[in-house]
C-alpha cells in the first residue's frame, strides 16, 4: 500500500474492504512520505519492519528483488490524486498489478500512459469507483441491460455532501486542503472528486455513454480554489437526457449519492444511504421493492447475488461494496494465477478504461462550464 | 365556476377545495361548452337550473343582473389554457373577483392585460398554485426569511410524472390532448403545466428571483408535439445556483414534487408526497423532522400553523393545501365587506403578478432551449 | 350538529369531512351546552339564528316541526362519550338518522338500546371509526377477503400517541379532562379512545373476530385515573395470533396508527402517516407498493378507487378519509331517498353493530386487566 | 473455529466480522463433523493442512501442545446450539478464550457452568449478540443511561422474519432442520432464535431488568416441532410496561428488528433495516434524526464514535456490527497482554452472564406461555 498512514480516511476503508473475505492480506507498505509516521502506522499495522518502507520506490524495488511467493502480488495506491501516476507506472513496470483509488491520475494524458503500459504489460489496474460495487446497482444494471424498463430516456444522479460548506481548508483540515488544492487535485474539486462518481455511475447503470454536456461549476464558498459545486445537462449517446448534480456545500447532507433511471416502461431508484434496497417503478403496475440478500434468487440477477455477503435484511454497507471490487479484483488475479477463466460478474470491476473515461469527464466538464456555448462535446 | 363539468379533473378539485371550510359555495356555473354536459353537470351539483348556465358571457351577464346579496361573489375558471383570458377579463370587466388554474393565460401579453385590469378595478385575481397551500412549504418559506439557513447557495426543485410516458394523446386521453397540443396549452407542454409549479415553488420558498437559466427541453415520446421532459439550470439573484427539473415521461412517477434548498447553515427538504413533514439538514447537528400540526406550536411560523386543519399525525393533503389557497382568497375577500385589513398570513396566496412572471418562466425556458447560448436572461 | 362548539377539536373535524363533497350541508346546531358560545359559535358557522339550539332537546324538538324538506335529515353526534347516548336515542326516536363519534355510548347496554332502536326504526346509525374510511385501509381488507395472503396467522396493530405524556389534565387541558376522566370517557381512556380505533382496524382488514384476549392496561403516568398504555395479547376466530397496542404516553409520537398482517403467502402494512401507501409483502417475490389513487386501477379493488378523490400522488388524508364516510353514508341516505339498491361499496361503514362490539372491546381488556388469568373471552 | 464449514451461514459471518480490522486472523479450524467437509472447507480458507483439524477436541489438544506465540488465541464456537457447550468448556479448561454464537448453550444450567469456569479461570467468553454492536444502538443505551428520555415508561421491541413461512424443515433446509428440533435448538424455537436477541436489545438499551412476563408462543405452521411465533407482555424493575413480538412466519420480512423506548420526555426508534440512524423523538419539540459517522462527534457518545469505521452517509451494516463485538473483544484481550487497562468502551460486549441471562429469558417464555397465570417471574 501506497499512502494510506495514520489519519488518512481513504487508506483504512481500502484495508479493511480488502481484509474482509479473507482473500487479501496487507503485506508491505510506504505509508506516509513522513518516515515517522510511515514507521508508525506499520507497526499499528502489525507489519513487519523491514516491510515497512518509507518511499514507493523503495517498497517496489525491495519487494521485486524478494522471492517470487514472497513478494506482494499487488500495489494498493490512495495517496492524494497528484501522487497517483508515479507510483502506478513503477509498480506496472516492475510486474505489479496495481488499485488505485479514482479519479486515476491528475491529466488524461497520465491515465492514457497507464493504458498503454497496462496493455503492453497484461496487467489489471483496478480502479475503485465504489459505487459499482453495490449488488443493487449491480441488480439495475443488469435489469436496464436485459430490457427490462425499455429504452432508456431520463437519468438523474446527483450527489450532495455537505462538509465543504465552511472554508474549512483554511481551519486546518487536512482532507479539505489537498482536495481544494489544484495542485494536488487537478482542475476540478467537487466533480473530479464526486462528479466522477455520479457520472460512472450513470454509465455503469445505463450502459450508455454521454455524447456532450452542459456544465454549470461554482465556487459558491467564498475564498476557495475549486469548484464545490456543480450542475450538468446531459445527452446520451441513444438520445435520452439527463442531469448530474453534485455539490459539497450542500449543508447537512452526508453522501447522498442517488441515481434514478427511466425508459419506457418504468423506472429505477437507488440510493447509497439505503443501499440494499433498489425500488423499481412500473408505468402501470405498482411499484416493487427489490432488496440485496433476498430470498427471491430467481428474480434477482448473479451480478447481484454474487455481490452479496449475508441474507436479506442484514444490511451490508460501503465497505462491502468496495470490498466487492477488491474481492472481484482478487479472484480476477486468482483467475490468472490458475490459468482459469473468470466469470463475467467476477470481471465487473472498473479498470483503466473508466479512468481514462474519468479524466474525461473532468476536461469536459471544466471546459464546457468555461465556455459560453450550450453543449460541448464529450472528449476523451 | 367557468368549467369543470363532469370527468373534467381540476374542477371537481376546486369545488372540494372551496367547499371545505364552509366559507364557500358553488352558486352557479357554465360547466362545459357542451350544452348537455353543462346541464347534467349542473344537476349532479345540486345547481338550481336557472344557474346553470351554458356560456360563461351567459353567466356573468345574467348574475351581474341578480341583486347585490344574490348573485355570485367570484368567479372561478378551471378550463384549459387557452379558455383562461376571456371569461377572467369579463369577469374583471364585470366587477367580480376572479380565481384562475395556472397557468394564468396562453401568453404573457393576456397575462399583462389582467395585471392591468386587476390595478384599475381594485379585484383581486388568484391564481391556483397549489403547492405554496401546503403548511410545511410556508414553514420552509418563514425559516428562510428568518435567515435560518443564512445565506442561500442552492437550490433544487423537480417534478417528475410519469402519465405521459406513451403517445396517450392519441389514444382517446382528453387531458393528454389538449395538455400537449399547442393551440390549447400554449409554447411548452411539461414546463408550462408542472415546470411552472416547480419554478413558483422555488421562487416562493426561498424569496429569491431566477435572473439567468439554461434550458434543454425534450420530446422523449416520439409524435408528440410538445416538451414533455426537461432540465433548467438556473441562476439566483442573489448568486445561488440552483436546477430545475419537470418531466413527464418519468414512468412510474405520480407527482413526486420536491424541494431542496441549502443555504451556509443547513438546508431544507420538502417532498409533495409526504407533505406535512419538513426536514431541516444542519451543518453541525442532527436533522430535524418537522411537522405540521405539531404540538409544538412556539417552533412553527404562525404561516404554517395557521394553515393546517389537524393536528399532527391526521394528514393533511393536496385538497387541504389547494383549500388552504381558497380559504385565505375568501377570507381576504371577507376582509373587503368588513373594510378590516387582512394579516400577511391571509394575503399570502399567488395572484396575478404571479402569473405574469410564470408566463415570463415559460417564454424563457422555451427560448433558451432553442439558443446555442448558455445562458439566456429571464424576461416578464 | 350536537356539540362541535368553539374550540371542540372532533366537531371541525366532522363538519369539514361532512362538506367536502358537496353532499353535505350543515343546517342547525346545539354547539355546546355553555349558551353563550353555542350561539357565538353558530354565527362564526353561519348557521341562521333560529336554527342555533342551545340543547339537543329543543334542536329534535324544532327540527321535527318544521316540514319535510326544511328540516335537518340527520344528526351528528360529537359531545364527550358520556352525552352520545341522549341525543342519539332521541334522534331516532323522532326519526332522524344519526352519525356518532365512537365510541359509541358509555356502556355497552346503552349501545344495545340503540341497536334495538334502530333495528326498530330502519333509520341507519353511522359510526365514525375514521381508519377504515382509507382507501389502502379497503384495499388491504379487499385482498385479504380475496384470499391473496392465504389464511391469516398473524395481526399486529398498534397506536402510540404521545400527548397525554404529561398530567395534561390538571394543566387546563379540556380534552384530556373530559378523556381521563371515568364518569365522561367511560371505563377505559387510552383503550377506549385509541385502542377501539386498533381493534377496529384489526377486525375490519382481517375480516376476522378476536374470541380471547389478554390484557395489561396501565397507568403511567402519577395521578391518572384512567389507563393511558394498554398492551393486549389476542387470538382470532381462525386461529391467529394477534397483538394490539395503544399508549397516550409514548412522547413525541403523533398518531402512528400501523397495521401489520401477515398470511401464508405474504403481509400487508399500513400506516396512517402515510396513508396513501399499501406496501404488500411476498414470500417469494419482491415486495409491492400500491398507491391509493394510481392509474393501475385493475389492480385495486372498487373499495379504494371509489373512495380516492385524486389521482395518485396527490395525497389525501384524514379529513379525506373522515369525507369517506360521511359521503358512503350520505349516498346510503340517498339511495333511500331514490328507493335504490346501493352497492357494497357504499354501504361500507361503520355502524350500530361495531359501535356494540366496540363496547364489548372495551368491557373485555378492562375485565382482562384487572384478572390474573392469562385469556379473557371476548364478550359483546 | 469450531464449526462453520462451507455452506454454514453464521460462520462465515464470524470470520469476515473478525477479519475487518486486521486484529485476529484465522489460524486452525475444526470446520464440520463430516471430515470431507472439514478439509475441503480449510483448503478453501488457506488454512495450512496441518491445522485442519477434524474435531474440536484433536483442535484443543493440538493447539495447546503448540508453542504459546504458535498456537491460536481464543476459539470461536458457531456450530448448532446444542453443540455449543463441550467446546467451550473444553477450551476454557486448557485456557482458550471463548467467542460462542447466542444462545450460549441449550439448557442453563450448562450457561451456568460456563459462568463458573470463566470466574475460575479469569478468560473472556464473548457472545455475539451482534445487534448491540449497532453504534446507534450504542448511542440509544447512552442517551437514555444519561437521562436524556427522563424515566423509562415503555419498550416495545420486535423482529419479524418470513423465513419459516413454509414447513422448510421438512423441504431438505438445513438452517431450517436444526433450528425447529428440540434435541439441537433447545426448548424453544422463534424464542430461542431471535427472541432473545430481542430481550437482549431491550435490555440492553434501556438498562432496566424484566422482572415479570406473560407469553403467548404459537406453532403457527402445521406440523412443526417448536414455536415459530411468540408474542409476549412485559413488567420491568422500574414499572416499565414493554411488549416483545418475535415471529419466523411474518410472510415477506427479511430481520426487521426494531426497538422503540419512551420517557417521559421523549422516545427513541432503532431499526436494524437501517442501521445507521437512530430517531429521537422529543414530547415538546421536532424529531432528530441521529446519524452514525456524523460530523457533530460532540451530540454523539463515545459509545457510538468509536465502532464506526467510516464517515456519515457511507452505511455500515450487519458485518461492521459484528466486526465491533470482535474488535472489542481483541481489543480486550489486548489489555490483558499488554496489562493496560481497557476502557469502559472496549469492554461493551456481551458476555457469560447474559447468556445466562438469556437461557432465563428462554426457560421463562416457555414457562410462561406453558401457564394459564397471567404473569410469571422472570427466573435466571
């Protein structure tokens, strides 16, 4: 693991999601690029000391230089975005699979570098857009897929969190800073760090892609340097519309990542804060409620049930459904190590495509919101 | 009342909404342009013959010939859009008081003409949006003005409907006819029936003004002849941003009107289909559910609490909030004959102002979705 | 109108629920038994001065005196449940139909006095048990008749309240005067005022009849006289088990009437918070909500599309619900009037038969609680 | 581990509960008493050939003889309940900690015997009382401890599952086949099941003690060996009244465990179908609606802040719960290694006296509804 030391909020949600199905195992790690704290968090981690290593560079080249059955099988990366493609790249270069949390590096151009070693080199690039791990966004999916609402003509995704609403990247908070920084952020705030979810989510959903948008970025708190707040119109490349909200000034909510999807026939509604439960609406019948774990395997799809931990009505949250990539990811790598072939649901996990998608969505969004034309062009 | 004969929907609405609080009652009508229609109409409604009328000149004409203390006091007009402006200009003309089903008129230019009308006679004209009725969007309202949330940063309002999903139009629907046929409805289709209420909404609950909005209006129904679906973002006179959503192809959907509003300290959520609960978000404390009714009475605006019939936990609904709008007409009208002045709770009910800046909405919306420029100014 | 003055809570109630569809029309009035505000209050209703009563005595007598088509057709009944008895045997002695606030007397003898009565007269008696006024409160009764659930196993009905959390009675509280207090309310106040509604609702959507129950009412708050939480284990005449719950003491609670019942083959729940929403439950396929008011009327029984006065999404409520049954039972009136048959769907509301069985409610959980035996049979 | 091969259910929720936070790992098992199943299922799990052990007493033995730093560190015992007793009492002998799954034993005075070994030997025995692990469950038990609710007056507590709808026992389910026979469930079914995780939440939240009840436990599905149905009233040792409703035939219910507990100010409402938040509802003022997560640490007890694992608005669920019984029993049994002093916090699980507590609750109930007296003693 890349980053990720003691107070960092990402680093421990990536441990425990790759913990929790006994598949995955924390091997080595540069922690922190302050050696103290490095050293520190190792050992709280119960790593050993001499794979406690103070630079990325040192960990790749440490552990390439290790027997093939002791060395780590894969680089976890969750240092802020600016620091994601060197790391990356090395770990690629010397053989290593490779997770890194979205958006995948700080300009397409990094993420295209990375296609092009990942393809050169065979190896899979993981990339956690969490929200595709939940069994019921899986389940919408699968049922958009197979026809089930007909043509798809309106999606709706926003996002709202709330703890952007003060200038709190001046009141020492750490997260904040480095998120509200350009440097370290790149050119977006709230929609490269949120946006990005909601618009994979709207794809991984919809199984569309948007052809152009309509963006509106604000900086609605006064003094900072990115966006926090955003609003986009949007067109699908089978003509339907859409809007994606997302906005951290949105005072006292929490992540209130929602999506709604609806074609001809009827509709479908998921929200995070309710994960396990994915209402599907009919234009003339009533609407049902679909939950994660059901005892009801029949109606649910294997990308569903195949995501899930416990039975119906025990809920399972956000560490499960990262879990599920991480776990996805890790019998993908199983896969390869036996020579087997992976299922289709075991592949559903993001990879250096969306990245690139990603970066994307963030050059266009920024542009289009700078411009005084209605609609730009989506470009990769 | 100008319309509303029988399996007309509105009418019987309003007759409920006037009824309930024993402060008015249908005197006399010109119920449907169709003669037997009217009559048969006029039966089932106990109307005495002789004041069942077959025109709506008829009706003024003949009532304004009845002694002072016989005769009706207001006139209500519930026919389709086009059938608005004349029967409220005579009626005006004629000294009666006038209840209007927005939109006001079909154009912005009859809406004017009413204002004018209204200024010399001294009548007063109000407009059904119901919406503003309900007790817990005043509550959100007097929050607001009370600087609760302090400033305002952003605004969410949508309406989504799914009845228009198939082509129903042609398929024998009376009201998807006319409602989608432009001589009838006028230039919008979706935005000009519930995208009108989401705008008034927006503007009434937070007491600011849309200055700018970018439009994407759709026709997502193949043959139809109007917008049926579309999304606004919109820009605040004070600089919140805010998105503005009305569709009518969102299948499944009944008329899921929602509100969300935040400002530097929390935010609010108003939703039509459980509408005597107001959720207020904080920044940094936990979410209060507010009801109407409620006991505790020293926490509500006297806007809310003078507005429900029930206390709390005895819903109240759509025909509650549409009387609410009838009882503060009637009572301000009462206010007249007393000569006493009328409390800003009574007066709070939209009138013809209202209805002009809502026509204003429509030309708008329709002319920024056909422009290639983002933003497009909003225009009475 | 027989009480319902001033300030009465359950008589404003009764006259907008009477109103609402034009059906209904208050004529006359014995307001209260305080002269002053019986005569204050029949000017503020515009009732003439000649019809304001100052006793239900001279209200029956005068009434009588006047023809056919001038006088009242029935009597509504809202005093406290200690002075339902008198006028309502009055009334039907001197051939006016009567509607009562439940329950219906103080005793049980005195209910069967109005049974013969009516059983004697042919005048229709009309009980306002509110709850099964709803259209999903029908619904859910039409489906289980229907057999959708299969045999019933279990019900579990419950209504917390929390107003009586304080001895609101020694504070100048008139309701919670007359309501704890024994010689007014009766021998029960919580079971009696609420726990007749549950018992109600349980019997009316089961379709089935309690035959032994268990009960343990208390007092909890210091210095009551009556029971204010009452908790009731029951069985059903086909072998069901059953739970009945009702407290005045739960704090911050409103009025969360909820019923749950479950089959071989699924559930029902329906709250009154949410009145509109049926959700029905599956064994082995996801659950459903219907909508009170939806366009899938095949799918919804006669007994909720006949009592919904909207389309779907537009809530209605309690008063609407309360409207339900005073327009069923204007339209029996009617139908006797007309010397027609009305459907079944009409003739559904409560009546002489339930108010006894109510009392029968009442005499069982009192005798239940004051005994160590663990089931008492219920007796009417 | 002792039980929990492939295709048990509980043992898999063990290990990835004990897995999350990277404290304990799983280091030998004896999986199954079949041998095939035992092998297969530690070859799945990676665990070495050598320490897959075919009974728990070959596991007891093996592991002591190993050296102290080798050998595991406590068992884990999730096989059926009538299985629970011989290994834990086996390895609190040769000085193993114990994790058992609820109830502890079958009958109790075996719960007895364990209670006696623990105090003689000083070793932890855990018991997975998973829904007191909630963190908003936690902060319900600190609320009402620190008086926020003023005197308790009622509890209500339910859990309704669907999952023996059928006479699954006989239809080849396994979980279905244990659970409903005496010899390996114990005296009670429903009760035993998921009735005393009700008791024990109650208990739990409130603080208070049953000191009497009266129940009604019910073979509602023909042909079953044990109840699948309870419903019982309840007296706690401050006047408290409280129902409990347990029920396996609630047709369509998934594990819909909820509590609610009023005061004399105000009232609280957990449900495990969402987890994360816990309404407070007050007599005299708005609801609130906790969030666990939250930003506002200051509003929330140490309780809860400390067994979440992520922000508010990214849900935990089921596994987290159980994770924080786990972490909380490491976290002790950390203590005692390194001879700190744990905190009061850490040491919030439940342990060898509530198992003896809930075979009380069991021994009682059956009793009870045995009785043709109203109340019985609770008995431990």
């Amino acid at each position: 693991m890349v980053g990720g030391g003691k107070d960092a909020f990402i680093g421990a949600v990536h441990r425990i999601a790759a913990n929790m199905d006994g598949l995955i195992e924390l091997a080595c790690g540069a922690l922190s690029i302050n050696p103290e704290i490095a050293k520190q968090s190792g050992k709280e981690l119960f790593l050993p000391e001499d794979r406690t290593y103070l630079t990325y560079d040192e960990m790749i080249t440490k552990e390439k230089a290790l027997p093939a059955d002791k060395r780590m099988d894969f680089v976890t990366i969750v240092t802020p975005n600016f620091a994601h493609f060197a790391p990356a790249m090395m770990a690629l270069e010397n053989g290593f699979h490779v997770v890194i949390e979205k958006p995948i590096t700080l300009t397409i151009e990094e993420a295209k570098q990375l296609k092009q070693k990942v393809d050169e080199t065979g190896l899979t690039l993981c990339l956690t857009h969490t929200y595709s791990g939940y069994p019921m966004v899986k389940q919408a999916k699968a049922m958009i897929k197979d026809g089930a609402l007909g043509k798809i003509r309106k999606v709706w995704v926003e996002y709202p969190q709330g703890w952007l609403s003060k200038l709190s990247e001046r009141e020492g908070n750490a997260q904040a800073a480095w998120r509200t920084d350009p440097k370290k952020s790149g050119k977006s705030g709230a929609m490269g760090d949120i946006g990005t979810h909601s618009w994979q989510l709207a794809e991984y959903v919809t199984g569309l892609k948007i052809t152009h948008l309509c963006a509106d970025l604000n900086i609605l708190v006064d003094g900072r340097a990115l966006d926090d707040d955003g609003n986009v119109l949007l067109k699908f490349d089978n003509g339907a519309a859409g809007v994606l909200m997302a906005s951290q000034v949105a005072a006292g909510e929490e992540n209130a990542l929602k999506i709604r999807v609806y074609g001809e026939k009827g509709g479908i509604e998921w929200a995070q804060h309710e994960p396990n439960t994915l209402i599907v609406k009919w234009l003339d019948a009533p609407a049902q409620i679909l939950r994660a774990g059901s005892g009801y395997t029949d109606r649910l799809s294997k990308y569903a049930t195949q995501n899930c931990r416990t039975p119906g009505g025990h809920p399972e949250g956000y560490l499960e459904a990262f879990g599920n990539i991480y776990r996805n990811f890790a019998l993908t790598l199983g896969t390869k190590i036996d020579g087997t072939e992976p299922t289709p649901e075991i592949l559903d996990f993001p990879r250096v495509e969306d990245g690139i998608r990603g970066m994307g969505f963030i050059n266009t969004v920024v542009a289009s919101s700078a411009s005084s034309e209605k609609w730009t062009k989506f470009e990769e």
